[in-house]
C-alpha cells in the first residue's frame, strides 16, 4: 500500500485550496489515471467515484478556506503542507510510504514538513515529495483528481450560494473577475469566498472606490 497526496486551487482568488490524499495498492487503482489538468472534468468525476467506491481504496480530502489563507501568520507552502497533512493523516497508517506533489521550490523540505505535520497526528509516515509528481506516479495523480473534483464541488456550491457563475476562480478568468466586480459594485465589500489578501481582489476594490470618486 503506498499513500499519494497532492493539492488543487494553490493560485485562484475565490474558494478553498483543497488537498487529496489516497491509499491503495497500485494493481487496484482505476486505469486512465493523469494529472487532472490533462483530463476532463466528466473523467475526473468518473475516476473519483471509481476511488471512493472501491472498498480497498482510502480516500480523503483537505480543506483550507480564504479566511485562513488570508491570514498574516500563514504563506501558502505552510498551508500546502497542512492541506496534505490533514489529508493524508485521515487515510495513511503507520509505516507508509507517502508520495506528495512538492507544494514548495524545495522538495527535500517539504517532504520533511509533510512528515513531520502527519506525525503531529500521531501518524509515523516515510515522505518522498516531488515536483511534477501528479504526473509521473499514478497514486499521486489519483490524489490529484479526488482534490480537484472536491475543490470543483466547492466552487459549485459557491455557485449556489451567489445564484450565479463565479467562475473558476483564477484571476485568467474573465467571468471570475466579472463576478467580484459586480458583487462589490453591488455590496460595497468583497464576498466571503474571495481571498482579499490576493492582488485580483484587492484590484477589484480599488477599481470600485475609483469609480465612486468619479462619480463626485
């Protein structure tokens, strides 16, 4: 049994950032298996539901919220390692290898703060961290999908919560910026699901500040 772990929404300005974690024997992983970048959202739905429902298969996913992510104390390699230490400390057991997607420039740290953080759980793991691991061992790109499906499922019901698209939440996308433009325009303040410590957030309130001035 080996553990793999990796992380979904590290750079978007709205929702969670969300870590994935799964355990399993490598003959039991569903076949098809890439980075979820590479597959389509109907895939990644079809392989996740092929993870959780296979009973020799753990599954766990890990979120952090824009509250915690705007926090002064925090940076977000900090928060990477807590997203899959959480993730993993809910499905690996003592003994296990753990192959992680490096969430930091160096791998070799943060491999050690992933260790380190599971064990805090009580957990005492082997840790082998990566760049690109999503990409070249299938238990690390099975983690990457169950992240990405969870973090799309969150930005769904943010979808909800607002009645309308916000998109997907990366500062690229047109309909994201739309949706805080419009929401502060409207509400004098950003929604609760943005990260106001990032520059797409912060660009929408001065540019809603300037157009009030204007309005003088």
């Amino acid at each position: 049994m080996v553990v793999g772990a990796d992380e979904a929404g590290k750079g978007p300005a709205l929702g969670p950032m969300v870590a994935g974690a799964v355990r399993a024997a490598p003959e039991d992983l569903p076949s098809g298996l890439a980075d979820s970048k590479e597959l389509t959202a109907t895939r990644r739905e079809e392989l996740a539901a092929e993870l959780r429902d296979n009973p020799d298969i753990a599954v766990a996913a890990a979120a952090i919220p824009p509250e915690r992510i705007d926090a002064p104390d925090t940076d977000m390699n900090g928060l990477g390692v807590a997203a899959q230490a959480e993730a993993v400390a809910a499905v690996a057991e003592a003994g296990d290898d753990v192959l992680a997607d490096a969430a930091d420039t160096d791998e070799a740290r943060f491999g050690r703060r992933l260790r380190d953080a599971v064990a805090e759980t009580g957990t005492e793991v082997d840790v082998t961290a990566e760049h690109g691991a999503d990409e070249t061992h299938a238990i690390v790109s099975a983690a990457s999908v169950v992240a990405k499906v969870e973090r799309d499922r969150r930005m769904a019901e943010i979808d909800e919560r607002y009645d309308r698209e916000v998109g997907s939440g990366y500062p690229s996308d047109p309909t994201t910026r739309a949706f805080l433009a419009g929401h502060v325009e409207e509400h004098g303040e950003l929604p609760a699901c943005a990260r106001a410590t990032w520059a797409t957030c912060e660009d929408a309130l001065a540019a809603a500040e300037q157009s009030g001035l204007s309005d003088f």
